[in-house]
C-alpha cells in the first residue's frame, strides 16, 4: 500500500511539474541593417566642423528589436575596423531618425576613415577623408616641391 501511494504522489508531482510552466513559441528577433547614404567616397570632413551620419529608413521593418544607436569612427585595414568605442561620434539617438549630428573630432588626417551606424546591428559607411586645417596652416610652403613663386 505505502509503494502504491508513494507510487500515486510521485505521478501527480510530475505532472504538476510538466504543467508548471506553460509552451511559448520563442521570440523572434529582427535583425535591420540600414544603409548609410552620408558620408560616402569623396566626402570631406573638417575637425572641429559640423557633421552628420545620415541613413535609410525606408526599408525599417516595423518590430526591429533595438533602436538605440551608436555611431563610431573607424579606419579599416586587412586585421580590423579599428572602430573608436570609446568615444563614440554620437549615441543614444532613435534608429527611426534617419540622421544624427555630432562635431567632428580632433583627429590624425586620414583618406580611410569610416562610420559604423550600431543598434539592431552593424554597417559601415564607404571610406571618406577628415583633415584639420591647422595641419594646413602648419606646412611650410618652402619645404612643398610642389610650391612655386
């Protein structure tokens, strides 16, 4: 008798147990990758000036999961993006905006820098140039070959 409720109470604990909790289908995730229009190649920025990233929204599907962006500077070689997260260009903005404005940092002259728009996921811009003018102000015409009188 003792085996056959112990039997009894076992069958009804795991049966409560299988009912415990209730079958959910998994949450699907959206993932969107908007493509960047600005900057693109051939694109000038100057340290200190106004700027902007500015993205495709067109294309935004309705249940992306993350809409909190993030835009960093990078310059891409064959090993990395070499993406700045520490000091992200602008953060914390809608993803729905479809532009974001920061002031160009203070940074060495480049002719491969890119952006990467982050939230839901990563994309990355086509190269561009940033110069300072003051790197132009500190060149000494007489040392340029390139300079005649």
């Amino acid at each position: 008798m003792l085996s056959s409720t112990l039997f009894a109470l076992s069958a009804a604990l795991l049966a409560g147990l299988a009912n415990a909790a209730p079958y959910s289908k998994p949450h699907e995730l959206v993932v969107w990758r908007p493509k960047i229009i600005y900057p693109v190649g051939e694109i000038d920025w100057q340290v200190g000036e106004p700027a902007n990233v500015t993205w495709d929204t067109s294309d935004m599907p309705p249940n992306v999961t993350n809409l909190n962006g993030t835009i960093l500077l990078g310059h891409p070689d064959e090993e990395s993006e070499h993406l700045n997260s520490t000091h992200p260009l602008a953060k914390g903005f809608s993803l729905k905006d479809g532009v974001v404005f920061f002031t160009v940092p203070e940074v060495e002259e480049r002719w491969d820098y890119v952006v990467a728009l982050l939230g839901d996921s990563g994309n990355l811009s086509p190269t561009f140039h940033i110069y300072s003018p003051m790197a132009d102000e500190q060149a000494d015409p007489a040392e340029d070959t390139a300079y005649e009188e």
